[in-house]
C-alpha cells in the first residue's frame, strides 16, 4: 500500500489492474467513546460543480440508481468507527471527472475531537492501495479526505485534506448544491447553518507530481441556472434525520387480541421482588450502555462526563468482613480517566434502606468512585433525602448520593422515541421495549404509587374535624402530594414533548421545609391539597386541586382576554375554540378590580356566548375554565385510588381543554 501525504497523487491503474470498482474507507477513533462522524460523496462536471442536487450523496441520500456510488455503512473499530462508500467507476457518466469524497459531524462537534483519522482505499479484490493520514485537522466540522478524478482516461486519487468549518451544508453550497435546511421543523445540526467562515481554497485541477503539494484556488463561480419547471425537485436536506416511533400503532396481524406480540423483555416470569429488582436493572443499564444519547441524559446531572459507557450488574466489592453486590455498577471513561457509580435498585413499593446505601458509600469512597445512585418508584424532594447517611468529612475523597425515580427513567425514554428522536432505528425499537417493560404492571416499576400510611387517618381527621395544625402526618401528606404531583408533571411532560413543571409560588418562602410546613397547616384548616403546573408553550398556569372535604378534584386554568377588540367577539372566539371540550367545563369571567363575573357550564353558554359577559358593563380581564372530578379514596394505585385520579384528572383536563387553547 502506497502512503500519499497531504496533497499527493496517484494513478490508480499503476497500483492494480482491478481498479473498475473500488471502496474507500474512513477511520477514526473517539477519545471519550461517543464521536461519530458521517461520509458524503460529491460526483462533479469539469466545471467543479455537481450536474444537479442527485449528484449529491449523504445520509439521507445513500445510492445512486445507476450503482456508481453506495454508502455502506458504518462498522465499529475498537475505540472508533470505519465508514465504507463503494464506487463503480465504469457506471460514471463521462461528464462526471471528479468525486469528492468528504466526512462531516453534527450537533456542534468537530473533527479536532477525533483521533486517527484514515482513508484507505482498496480495490475490487480487497487489496490495499492507497493509505492517508490526517493530522491537524482543527475545529472543522466537515471535511474533505481525498478525491477521485480523471486524467487522460484514467482514474487517478489526491489525497486533500481540506476542512470546512461552515460543515456539510456549506461544504455541499460551494460545489452547487441548493441545500434546504431552513425548511421545515425538523431538528438541524448545528454544523449545517453555522454561517461561512473563510476557507483554504480548494485544490486546482493542475496536475501534480506524487508527494508535490498542489497549489489551491476557489471553486469557480456556478454556472446560470437552468429555467425552473413547474415543479422543482426537492432539495436536499443535510439535517440529520432523526427515528421516532410512529404516532399511531401500526395494524397488527394477530388474529384476535389473545396473541400477545413478543417481547425482548418479558415480564411474565417474574414471581418475587428480588426478580424485579435484578431483572429491572439488567434491563435499564443494558439500554443505557447501547443506546449513548439515553445513558447521558440518565447520568450528566449526576457529574458523569461525556464518554464510553459500559455498565454491570451484580457486582462483588468488599467491604468488612462480608463482600457487598450492588445491583448494578455504570462506568464511563473519557480521556483516559475513569467515573463510576454503585447503583442500589427497589421496584414496587420496597422503601431503600438506608445501611445498605451507607455502605455502599462508603466502598465507593474508599474505591475512588463518584457516586452512588439510588433506584426507585420513590421520588426524591427538594431538600428532602429518601435515606440519611453519614459523610466522613475526614476523607478527601467526596462521593455524591443521587436518586433516580423510574418514572424519570420513563419520562426520557418517551422524550427521546416519541419526539426528539435517535440516530438508529434499532436504537428506537430497543427503547420502546424498555418502555414497555417498565411501565408493564409486573414490572414493579411504574412510579411512585402510595400515598403513605398517613393519608387515610388525614382523611379521617379532615371529615371529623379533629384535625389540627402541627400533626405531623398532614406534613407527610403534603410531602407524598409533592411526589404525586412531580410524577404527573414527568408523564405529562412526556406524552406532550414539552417540559411540565410544579410551579413555586415565592410568598410560600424559599426554604422547602418552611413552605411544606405551611402547606401541612393550611391542609389542617381547610381540608385541601393544591399545585399549579406550568406547561411550556400554553397560556396560563394549569391550577389543581384536591378537596378532601368534599371529595373532589377541581383542575383549571385562567386565560388573559384580548387586550383589543369587542368583549363579546373575545367571547365568541373562545367558545369556538371549545367545540370539543366536555360540555360540563365550567366556564367563569373573571372582571376588573376581582370581584366574581358571570359563569357556567359550557353546555349553557354555546348557544349564548354574550351570557359570559358582565351587565354592568366592568371591563372583562380573563377567563376561568374548570373541570370537577370525583376524587379516588384509597392511598396505593388501585383503579379506585386518590393517585389514578389525579393523573387522569390533569390529563383528561389537558386533552379535552388546554390542549385547544395552545
């Protein structure tokens, strides 16, 4: 194999006399395990510009129909990736005289992140001809490895290495290609509409001896466009296209729904806690470890660095006179070093015990790791651990204690599948089983499902009236309320693709214990939990709350009336934009200076929109719309439970109304 430096040229058919079709193929390796780069191909005429955007092959633009040019993929090398194009150089027209063969990355990376960057390129009998080294290749986000071209009737390779810091938009632009990432809603790489930086110049077609660097110019200028037909084609997009699953489920062919479609993770054969457990986190890590994107949305907010991540499961540490086994153990390593988390796992209702995770504090700190993270249906509180362990404030080495809820393990497998997207098909179908699996009844691991031992005498009290301020299990009450409604905030906010937050009011003061005290005190005098939810891109705060007294949830939202144009044409708009809400809404007119407006139920106010507005004539300054549910009495997650109907409550609520108002 003949080594060409920066460049270099060379004729092909003085290397091998089987050089009809021949494969190029680009290494590199990663440093923290996650880089990736993709291949593209520009086929040019003699004026080094591509005959039209089909000359033009990418991700999204794999084969060329006549068989000249195919991406073959991507295959794992060690600690990076080899990408292969194959070309056939006898189905090339004769107006194509030059193909340049070029990389590019996305989402903001550059190839200064990348080691070992290689083109080798063989012939049709798998020999190697032609090997490329690229050094120094600086913050460019796309890159030109080498180009094949004519000379004289024969197929010659130079070896270029040119970057391009605008990425593959840019470097496509400026060999004519009419790129069309503005359009559209899709996700583009940050790389493919950086603005044009000043480039190298592009090499000359001139002629070069082997080893002579080859001076460069700027493409010249594109030629006038052909007239435009009645329908153009479609431009190409070089914005990474990302895999969601289908928002309806495709048809099945099962005959009847006794047939059951076959899981990678079943959960039939589950009969004890101690299965669930293991089984849970095998399951969880594995996915973590395959699928990069997830693993670092699970682990960035606790310290973990960008990099290689390999998990394990039932792992044995010492620790005193008896070894411990962890569930789990996660390792990522970027730049040669090393971060490592114990994971400790409860499914169903099994609280954490808090001398298990001390211990496993401190193996981690006399180990070196990072932090150990806890696994459960539980949901962590502000201020407010799930378990008290003791620092040894002697030691240098710190280890972080993090909490991670299933329900936030559901919540960013259903982001990144049913919205934002993966890169791989695979990657999408092997979340949707984890999905699966975890929201699976067996599973043990859907969320937090237990309002506590406090509720039903809170409830009692309420009735009664013997409740009273300071008892400590309304405090509990509130704290299991919080968790309720965190959750309902993570499955809203997935099913929705917006984030959905608990909002704090600042008059209950900052400190969370305060304001949980407070909240236990007013649960005490009137006998009601409430939470406002603020949903991204939808006007207004949703408002829920919890009447114990009377048994019954109350969810709503106020709206701001038009500042310009008549009350009553405000009004109009607003029922039209109800026609599918429940008919029993309850609909109220909130006036200037606070004092109560018209109201009632949506089914009245159709036919007679102007009810809704005052006699009086007050200036009209919003809108409140209701929805009254019957309050579920039992404390687990029972059909019949207080926390099924919340969450149905707040998601009937969004559906049938908020979601009309957007």
């Amino acid at each position: 194999m003949q080594e060409l430096a920066k460049g270099a040229n060379v004729t092909l058919a003085a290397l091998s006399e089987s050089v009809d079709s021949v494969v190029v193929a680009l290494d590199w390796t990663s440093p923290t395990g996650e880089g990736d780069a993709d291949v593209s191909v520009l086929l040019l005429n003699s004026d080094g510009k591509v005959r039209s955007d089909a000359d033009f092959y990418f991700y999204n633009n794999p084969v060329a129909p006549d068989g000249s040019v195919q991406l073959l993929g991507k295959t794992p090398t060690g600690d990076g990736s080899q990408d292969r194009i194959g070309f056939d150089l006898t189905a090339l027209p004769d107006e194509v005289t030059r193909i340049v063969v070029a990389a590019s990355r996305y989402e903001g990376a550059h190839f200064g992140e990348l080691e070992n960057l290689r083109l080798t390129l063989t012939d049709g009998s798998g020999a190697d001809l032609v090997g490329f080294t690229i050094a120094d290749t600086g913050p460019m986000s796309a890159f030109i490895f080498g180009e094949l071209y004519r000379r004289d009737g024969a197929w010659k390779f130079r070896a270029v290495g040119q970057g391009y810091g605008s990425g593959l938009a840019g470097l496509a632009t400026d060999f004519g290609v009419d790129i069309d990432d503005d359009a559209g809603t899709e996700a583009v790489p940050q790389d493919a509409t950086a603005p044009p930086v000043e480039q190298a110049p592009a090499d000359t077609r001139r002629e070069g001896a082997v080893g002579e660097p080859v001076r460069a110019q700027v493409p010249a200028p594109r030629a006038a466009e052909p007239a435009v037909p009645d329908k153009a084609p479609a431009r190409p997009r070089t914005a990474k296209k990302k895999v969601t699953l289908p928002k309806a489920p495709r048809r099945t062919l099962a005959e009847n729904d006794s047939w059951r479609e076959a899981r990678l993770f079943p959960v039939s054969a589950l009969k004890s806690d101690r299965d669930r457990e293991a089984r849970a986190t095998s399951v969880l890590l594995s996915v973590m470890a395959q699928i990069p994107e997830f693993g670092r949305r699970l682990t960035a907010a606790f310290g973990a660095p960008a990099g290689r991540m390999e998990t394990f499961t039932e792992v044995t540490l010492p620790h005193s006179d008896s070894p411990r086994r962890p569930d789990g153990v996660i390792r990522v390593e970027r730049a040669g070093k090393l971060w490592t988390a114990l994971v400790e796992t409860k499914t169903n209702g099994n609280a954490l015990r808090g001398d298990q995770v001390q211990a496993y504090m401190d193996i981690a700190a006399r180990r070196g790791y990072e932090a150990v993270i806890t696994l459960s249906n539980d949901v962590e509180l502000e201020g407010r651990p799930l378990v008290d362990v003791k620092i040894d404030g002697r030691r240098k080495h710190k280890v972080a204690l993090r909490h991670l809820s299933w329900a936030e393990v559901a919540h960013q497998a259903q982001m990144l599948i049913q919205h934002e997207g993966v890169n791989d098909a695979a990657h999408a179908w092997l979340l949707r089983e984890l999905l699966h699996y975890v929201q699976h009844e067996n599973s043990g691991c859907h969320g937090f499902q237990n309002m506590g031992a406090a509720w039903v005498p809170v409830r009692n009290g309420i009735d009664d009236e013997t409740l009273c301020q300071g008892d400590p299990r309304a405090l509990e009450v509130v704290e299991s309320w919080e968790r309720l409604v965190r959750q309902v905030c993570l499955r809203l906010g997935g099913e929705l693709g917006h984030k959905v937050l608990p909002v704090q009011r600042s008059r209950r003061g900052a400190d969370p214990a305060a304001r949980r005290a407070l909240l236990a005190d007013q649960l005490c005098h009137d006998g009601r939990l409430g939470a406002e939810l603020r949903i991204e891109g939808t006007p207004g705060v949703l408002a829920l709350t919890a009447d114990l007294r009377t048994g019954r949830l109350r969810t709503s939202i106020e709206i701001p009336a038009p500042t310009q144009g008549y009350p009553l044409t405000s009004a109009k708009r607003l029922i039209r934009r109800l026609a599918e809400a429940p008919a029993d809404l309850h609909v109220e007119t909130l006036v200037e200076g606070g004092a109560g407006g018209p109201r009632g139920t949506l089914e009245r106010l159709r036919p007679e929109p102007g009810d809704m507005l005052p006699k009086s004539g007050t200036p009209v300054t919003g809108f409140r719309l209701s929805l009254l549910k019957t309050m579920g009495s039992t404390r687990g997650n029972a059909q019949s439970s207080f926390i099924r109907s919340v969450d149905e409550a707040v998601h009937r609520f969004h559906r049938s109304v908020v979601a009309h108002l957007e």
